[in-house]
C-alpha cells in the first residue's frame, strides 16, 4: 500500500469542535446541580454556534470540586444527554477550582455541517 502525501490546502479540514474550560458565571455559589443546568445550556449554544450539538458528542471530562456531589451532577447529566448518543465521560476531583465554582467541564463532538464557516 503506497502513502498518499497531501499538500495542506487538500488535506480535509477539522470536523470536531472542542469546548473547554466551562465554569458557572450567573449561578456561582449555587450547588453543584445549578451549575452544571447553567454549563450544558451554555454548551448547548456553543456546539449550536459550531454547527452542531449534543447528539453528536463524543467525549467529556468533568472536573467536581467534591466527588461527593457526582449523584447531584449527574442527575443533571442524564437529563440532558441525547439518549443512545452518551458520549465516553470521565469525572474527576478538583479541590482547585475557583472559589464557588464546584463544577468544570470540556466536551468534544462531531462538527454536523460540511462546509461550515466559523464566524
């Protein structure tokens, strides 16, 4: 089998979106179960933004505070989760989050739109 090269302006262009870093803004201080409502909304507009959204996930970290609110955050998770589409999902403790922030998390997905353009 010969390997093909490609020159860059042929080679396909990147199909997933990444959204990292997401903490609370408006419910900071809330339980962790507000946060996470406050997140996935957010990431929801995100992954709308990049032409693409929830069903097409494919991985998730989540970084709690205190793994002691995972039932609270996941709760929440199942809720919004496409079913038959979970993403892989990781959860660890962060005891460095900042101040009155009990959650984080990034996901990866698919991008759904051939030929889309960020603005």
């Amino acid at each position: 089998m010969a390997i093909e090269h490609l020159p860059v302006d042929e080679a396909s262009p990147l199909q997933t979106v990444h959204i990292i870093g997401q903490i609370a803004s408006t419910t900071i201080g809330a339980g962790v179960g507000a946060q996470t409502i406050e997140i996935l909304d957010r990431i929801d507009a995100l992954l709308s933004d990049a032409g693409t959204d929830r069903s097409e996930l494919v991985q998730a970290n989540i970084w709690l505070r205190d793994l002691k609110a995972f039932g609270e955050m996941n709760t929440v998770w199942e809720r919004w989760v496409t079913p038959g589409a979970t993403p892989r999902r990781t959860t660890f403790e962060d005891c460095d989050l900042p101040r009155l922030c009990d959650i984080r998390v990034d996901v990866i997905a698919w991008r759904k739109t051939q030929g889309f353009e960020p603005t």
